[in-house]
C-alpha cells in the first residue's frame, strides 16, 4: 500500500505470505507483482503503467499452455526496473 492506493488484504495471494521449501525461488506469482506496482513506481518515481509494463514483460506463462502457472522473473524485472530508472 501506498498513500494513494491501499492493497485489499483479500487480494494478498499466497505466495506473498508463504515461501518455498528453500526460499530461493526466482519466480513470484503475476497477482503478487501487481499488489506491489504501486509501491514500486512510487518508490522508483515512475509512472504505475511503466512498472505494469515492466511486470508484463518479464511475465511467462504455463509451459505448452495448460502446465505450472504463470510466473514473474524478479531477477529479470529487479534488472529491467533498474536499467530504467537510470536513463
């Protein structure tokens, strides 16, 4: 949450309160991204649609269509948001 955008506690996915076996997973869920947009921009002093860019762009889907889920590279979107932030 932010000033200007409060987060729905009932939106909160579950992947943002639990964690993998090892915690070293490099995916987070696209639900779990998005709660997070907001403070992101506002913290990187950018346009919320540039950051919901940015999460779709690193966003891949389910392998051949019906198999996993769809996931969030922060790795990939960590390294996009700062090579955008420093231009």
């Amino acid at each position: 949450s932010t000033a200007g955008y409060q987060v729905n506690p009932a939106d909160v996915p579950a992947d943002a309160v639990t964690s993998s076996g090892s915690g070293l997973d490099p995916q987070i869920s696209p639900a779990y991204a998005k709660i997070q947009v907001h403070r992101v921009a506002e913290k990187n002093h950018l346009d919320v649609k540039q950051v919901e860019k940015l999460v779709t762009d690193n966003t891949s889907g389910r392998i051949l269509g019906f198999i996993g889920e769809p996931g969030v590279n922060v790795l990939k979107l960590n390294i996009a948001l700062k090579e955008l932030t420093q231009k």
